[in-house]
C-alpha cells in the first residue's frame, strides 16, 4: 500500500494533514509527510509510523507508538501486513487505544 492509499483512508475517517512545523503531541486525528514518511497521530497515546528509507537502510519500517502514565514505548514491526491490520483495526474501531496501550506496554 502506499501513502496515497493510506492518506485516503485516513481523511475518510476524518482524519487531517498537518504540516510538520505545525504538528503538536496532543493533535488527535491528523498526520504529516516527513521524508517520504508518513506519521500517523491516532491519539495522545497512540501514533503510527511508516518510514520507508528506513527499510532501504536495513531498518524497520514501521512502527507502533504508545504512551501511557508519561512513559512511551514503541515497537518496530518488520512486517508490513501486521503493521496494516493493527492500524486497520483501530481505523474501523475494532481495536482501541486502551487495547494497544495495554499490549505494547505489557500491562496485564
């Protein structure tokens, strides 16, 4: 998939494109290009990342951001169809920030 694909979606279900230099922390619902990039704000505590010169560099791709009692936990997922179900789900609310915090920062 790419950006264009996923920028579609994302307006569909309300999202908004920020520029960089006007993106904040606590802006929900939005996104911005950066390098080919694209940096997804779901919500205060929950972001998603696709960066694909990283992959061209041998690093990961795509990333899952979490924050929770002011402590952030990310984790790299080196395949690209567990990266778009996890931000599918979210986008048809079929999984919510809660269940992502409670996973990727290992809270029982």
């Amino acid at each position: 998939m790419n950006n264009r694909e996923i920028i579609r979606l994302l307006e569909k279900s309300g999202y908004r494109r920020l520029s960089i230099d006007k993106h904040r922390l606590d802006d929900e619902r939005t996104y911005f290009l950066y390098r080919r990039g694209l940096h997804i704000t779901a919500t205060c505590n929950l972001s998603f990342h696709i960066d694909p010169e990283a992959g061209k560099a041998g690093m990961c791709e795509f990333g899952i951001c979490v924050v929770n009692d002011n402590r952030g936990y990310s984790r790299d997922i080196y395949n690209g169809q567990t990266f778009y179900s996890e931000l599918f789900a979210f986008l048809k609310g079929e999984k919510s920030e809660e269940d992502f915090i409670r996973e990727y920062a290992a809270i029982p």
